[in-house]
C-alpha cells in the first residue's frame, strides 16, 4: 500500500501556517516477468484469436524519432487520466529513447487517430531481458483490446533475438487494471520496488 505521510502545519503568532515537514510519499511498483519460453505458439494463438475478433481493429506501427512528439502527446493523454505517478514527457525526452538502438516505440491507430503507445527495450548483459518500459491508452480507447495489440508487437520485436529469455514490467500497486491486463497475458510477479520521495 501506498504510504503517504501528510505535511504537519502550525500556526504561528501572526495567524499565517508554516510548514513543518515536507510531504513524503513512497510508491510501491510490481515487478512482474514472464518467461519467453512460455510464449508458445499456442499461448500467443490465443491473444491474436482475441486481436483478431475484436470489432476495432488497430493498426499497429513502429515510431521512428520524427514521432516523438506524436507518442509525447499519447503518453501525456493516457497517463494523466490514469491515477497512477505521472510525470509529463516531451518530445525532446522521447527523441532521447529513439536514438538508443535497444529501445523501440510502437503506435496503435483506431480510425486514423492515434490511440496507445507501448515503449520497450532490451537490457541485460547479452540483451536478455526485454523491458515493457510503458504502455498507455487514451482513456476513450480502453479495455477495447488495443492494449493486447500493443503486447502482441512488442512480443513479436522481443522474440526476433533468440537471445532474450524473459520479458519484465512492473506495475504500481494501486493500478488494479493494469496489474489485471498484465497478469492475463501470463506474467508473474516476481519482486517488489518501494520508492520513497521526500
């Protein structure tokens, strides 16, 4: 659970408030990772059979750099609405991740509108662990299956090297959908990560 210790004001004399103590806040986040040989034909048979009946059908794309400022925009749209942490990103933090070979940025489109956005990377000493470092949909386009389109690339792009063996995400603890839409696609919780901010 998430710990927040509230600022303690006191009034002084002259009737104003001080503070006392900042606000010190910790968020826990899930680590959760899901073997890639778990990603048999069959399992990954069943999301694309989900994929595939759904009634929005998104596009799918790879982004390049000169879409930062696209996925910037998705980003902010679908996490601000989200309660979870949200720091906003710009376009130029965004062009910073399109120039590491290790990352890629795929773009879901519904009727031409840009609609989520799933960022990844490899990390590991041999490349792997492949990262899910985000994943966001603009709040109209939820739990309308564009999310498991999204994961559907992403495994895709992972399992190219045969190199990676696990993929990892982590989620924050209160984000009982996203823990929800994680755990269906087979992942497995595999340690927990409190960040205190004073």
């Amino acid at each position: 659970m998430i710990r927040v210790k509230p600022m303690i004001v006191r009034k002084i004399p002259d009737g104003n408030y001080s503070k006392k103590d900042e606000k010190e806040k910790s968020y826990t986040y899930i680590h959760l990772k899901l073997p890639t040989e778990k990603i048999t034909n069959d399992f990954e048979n069943i999301f694309h059979n989900k994929v595939e009946h759904n009634l929005i059908k998104p596009k799918i794309e790879m982004a390049t750099i000169k879409d930062a400022q696209r996925v910037s925009k998705i980003y902010n749209r679908s996490w601000l609405t989200s309660g979870v942490p949200f720091s906003p990103m710009t376009y130029n933090k965004f062009e910073i991740l399109f120039r590491d070979p290790k990352c890629s940025v795929f773009i879901a489109r519904v009727f031409g509108i840009d609609a989520g956005f799933i960022v990844t990377y490899l990390e590991g000493e041999n490349d792997e662990f492949g990262i899910i470092a985000g994943l966001g949909i603009i709040p109209r386009f939820q739990r309308k299956g564009i999310a498991t389109a999204l994961a559907l690339a992403a495994w895709e792009q992972f399992l190219l090297p045969n190199n990676v063996k696990e993929l990892r995400c982590e989620v924050y603890n209160s984000n009982e959908p996203s823990y929800n839409f994680i755990k269906s696609l087979g992942f497995e919780e595999y340690d927990i990560n409190v960040i205190t901010i004073e």
